[in-house]
C-alpha cells in the first residue's frame, strides 16, 4: 500500500510540474500611441482607393504602418 501511495503521488508531482511548465504569462503591451496624420498624395489612377495608416504591435513595442494606395 505504501509503494502505491508513493507512486501515486510522484504521479501527480509530475503531472503537475508537466501541466504547470507549460504555462506563459506575457506582459501586459502598453497602450497604443494616438494615429500619425497623414497628408493622403494623389492617387495614382482612377479606381485606387487609400488605407490609412496604422499601428502594428513588434513584439516589444507599437510600429507605424504607413497608408498606402491599393487599387
């Protein structure tokens, strides 16, 4: 019985530190900068139509994605 027991409970240590191992905890980003202004150029040719610029989050900090044309 009292191999049992210690088997049973080595078990559930390992399944536990197996269980909790896999546990990430990521910081919290920081908040998102206020949008850039742009000054929107001509478009390139009828039909195009412009997506404003954004912020796009690196992994470590927010980068500015410029507007562009898309037609």
């Amino acid at each position: 019985m009292k191999i049992q027991s210690t088997i049973r409970a080595a078990s559930l240590a390992g399944l536990c530190a197996a269980l909790l191992s896999a546990c990430v905890v990521e910081p919290g980003r920081p908040p998102q900068p206020a949008p850039l202004v742009e000054v929107v150029p001509a478009a390139p040719a009828p039909g195009y139509h412009w997506v404003k610029g954004h912020y796009r989050w690196e992994g470590n900090h927010w980068a500015w994605v410029p507007g562009h044309w898309v037609g």
